[in-house]
C-alpha cells in the first residue's frame, strides 16, 4: 500500500520537474495577483495591513484552480489512467499518493511564498506565523476538493472554466476559517478554534476525498 | 479462465452487440474480429471493466470480475490503443513504473533485459519523446515481457511495428500460451502463432 503511494509520488514529482514551466506559471500567477492589489488600492498602511490575509488566501485559492486541470488530464490523454485503474491495489490509494504530489508542486511552493508577500503588507510576525500554519493546513484541502472536481469534469472541452465555477464554492469554509485565523490573531483573540477547524476539514477530506475522487475517475473512463 | 454469457453492450443509443458468449481456458488465444465500429474494443474495454455491460455476466474463474475487481486486475494485463508512457520518462523509467503500477517490482537489470529484447538496445535512457512511433510501441510492449499475468488483453498490439516486431510479438505470445496463458485480442494485420488454435469471435 505504502510502496505504492510512495510510487505514484516520486513519479508525480519527476514529471514536474521535468515539466518546470507548470509549477513556476502557479506560483508566478500567485506572486502577481497579490503584488496587484498594493498598486491597484492605494499604498495605504493600515488598510494594506487589513487585507493582507484575505488577499494571500483568495490568491492561493485561485492559483491553486490553474494547475488543477493538469492533475489528471495528462495521465488521461496518454493512456496512463487506463492503467492505473487496472492496478490490483486501491485506487483511492492511488489517487491520494496524486493529491498529495500535485499539493507538494502547487500547494507548498506557496505556503514557502506566503511571508515574502505578507511582508509586502507589512504583516506582523505573529499573523504572518498563522497564515502560515493556516496555509498549510488548508491548501491540502484545496488540491483535494479540486481533485474531485478534475476528475469529475476529465475530458470535458472547456473542462477549465466548469472546474473552478464547482470547485470555488466548494473552498469557501477553508477560505473562511483561514483568513479568520489571522484576524483572530490580530485582534488579540485565540486562534485555537480556527485553526482546528481547519484541521478538521483536512482530516475530513483526507478520508472521503480519495474515494470519491477515485468512484468521479471511474465514471469518467466510461 | 474467462467466461462471458449473453453480453450485451451500447454506445449512446447504438447497440453494439447483444446475447454474445464465450469461454476462454488456458493456454487459449481468442482474436475478436469485426467491421470498424463493430464493437472490438468496447468489448475488451467492457472486458476490462471500463464500461458496464447493460446485460450479461462477465466472469473470471467462476466468479464475477465486479465481484473479484482487485484480485481480477492482478491477474490481467491490458494494453490498449494508447501507450501509457510518458514522454518525459525514459524507456526504463517508463516500463519499471508501469510493472511498479501493477504490483511487480522490477531492479534496473530486469527491466534492461526487456527492453534488449523488444530491441531497443541503447535507447533505454533515452526519453521517449526522442523515439519513433514504433519504437514507443515497443516500449508499451515490454511490459508483456515482465508481467506475470495470466490474461492478456490486446487492443491492436500491431499497430506502428515492424515485421521484425511483429514476429517478435508472435513468439512472446506462443511463450504465453504455452505457459497456459490467454489471449484475447484484436488486430487487422494478421497474426500467427506457432502451435495454438486460433479461435475467432466475429462481431457484426
């Protein structure tokens, strides 16, 4: 079982990195859409400060839509999926040792990119200390949820667009408790409650997300 | 072995085939043949358990392959219209994930013998993108080498070979019949194998 994920991992991750350009266009994307805002509202302190959080985590969420499409179409195109699905292991294994890999090269890159950024709003170290926790808690939670919507809309034309219009709405708690976090920090408060309801949702979608992922694939092979 | 009672099948609205049966022992080879569009590889694809029939029983060694589902896998081997390989793999990365995917674990050696075999000697590091047509067929091919199943389910294995690989494909194929394997598969190339009855299923 545990040779198996370990597999589709490493193979997930040597294909990325041959593949440069895709992990560098997520966070690119993430590094601009948040650079955009400081020009875009005014380079107003205290207002910046406000925002920061919502903006670092509404930015995550959106980058992590852009390299949800490729999780499993690639794998769709050259036959690659057929084969998994025949593997005489669990596809929902299979399928988590892919949700984990696509977090590693979307996911992380970000939650590393996050400070920098937070900087540039000039958070303080204590929030900046949460965004963090809170990133890394909730973006596996976003690849997972995506994972679903992917391989629901796999092989669909315009498969893109429909991906995010299903998958956002799915995000929003994750949204919700993240920034919640750090205005809770902010504010003096204890951001305890938060952040384990963000560990709850990870918890969650740890169990069913690989199984419901692998019954959407099967649905879509037909 | 394989047995099948009074499959039935569709595309959409179309029926593609209705009330087929066969049986498929040991040390058989069954080619499927047909018309494009006949239903060739919706069969081996419903074989595979890709596609749900609408009727009929498909079974594998008394029971059904829905039923058995992991334990069925282990013991077939499909390759399909498709290579599943990835371009940014090489030969040898390619065909030691894919054995790794089926649950064979495969040292480098093993892997390089396959590869030798299916005549792709120096090439095995090569990235498959580099490679022709053909040769990325083979590289599909090898796994046929390395894995122990007992049924081999072939969807146009001929397609973009050579005669030499062809022939080649001929002797690994009568090596698994006489091992007591099974083949089902279909081709518009003609395949011989030395020793074996070849039964043919025509869909119309």
């Amino acid at each position: 079982m545990l040779g198996l994920l370990a597999l589709v991992i490493r193979r997930d991750l040597v294909l990325a990195m041959r593949r440069r350009a895709d992990i560098l266009t997520t966070l690119i994307f993430f590094v601009m859409v948040v650079s955009l805002f400081p020009l875009g509202v005014g380079p107003e302190m205290e207002m910046l400060r406000r925002m920061a959080a919502g903006v670092l985590w509404v930015a995550a969420l959106l980058s992590s839509m852009l390299s949800l499409g490729r999780l499993f179409s690639a794998d769709y195109q050259d036959g690659t999926l057929e084969q998994m699905m025949l593997a005489p292991q669990s596809l929902s294994m299979l399928v988590l040792g892919k949700m984990t890999a696509h977090w590693m090269v979307s996911g992380l890159p970000l939650v590393l990119m996050a400070p920098v950024l937070g900087l540039q709003f000039d958070m303080p170290a204590q929030a900046l200390g949460i965004l963090i926790v809170g990133l890394l808690l909730g973006t596996p939670v976003l690849s997972m949820i995506g994972a679903i919507g992917a391989a629901l809309t796999l092989g669909l034309r315009g498969g893109g667009v429909l991906l995010s219009l299903l998958v956002l709405p799915l995000c929003i708690p994750v949204l919700i408790f993240g920034t919640g976090a750090v205005e809770a920090i902010t504010a003096g408060l204890s951001v305890a409650s938060h952040l384990s309801l963000l560990g709850a949702l990870l918890v969650l979608a740890l169990v069913f997300t690989p199984w419901v992922t692998a019954q959407a694939l099967r649905i879509s092979m037909e | 072995m394989l047995e099948v009672s009074n499959l039935a099948c569709s595309r959409g609205d179309h029926r593609l085939f209705s009330g087929l049966g066969f049986a498929l022992h040991p040390g058989q080879i069954m080619q499927v043949q047909g018309a494009n569009g006949s239903g060739k590889t919706s069969l081996l694809r419903t074989l595979c358990g890709f596609l749900t029939p609408d009727e009929g029983e498909i079974t594998w060694c008394g029971k059904s392959i829905r039923e058995l589902d992991e334990e069925y896998y282990a013991e077939m081997l499909y390759l399909g219209h498709l290579n599943a390989i990835k371009d940014e793999l090489s030969a040898l990365e390619n065909l030691r994930i894919s054995a790794g995917l089926s649950g064979v674990e495969l040292d480098e050696k093993e892997a390089m013998n396959a590869l030798r075999r299916m005549g792709l000697r120096r090439r095995e590091r090569l990235p498959t993108k580099v490679l022709s047509q053909g040769q990325r067929r083979r590289v599909a091919l090898a796994r046929l080498l390395v894995s122990d199943a007992k049924l081999w389910i072939l969807d146009e294995p001929l397609t973009a070979l050579d005669v030499g690989a062809v022939a080649l494909i001929q002797e690994l194929v009568a090596e698994h019949l006489a091992r007591h394997g099974m083949v089902i598969f279909t081709t518009h190339q003609p395949l011989e194998v030395a020793g074996a009855e070849m039964r043919s299923l025509l869909l119309s």
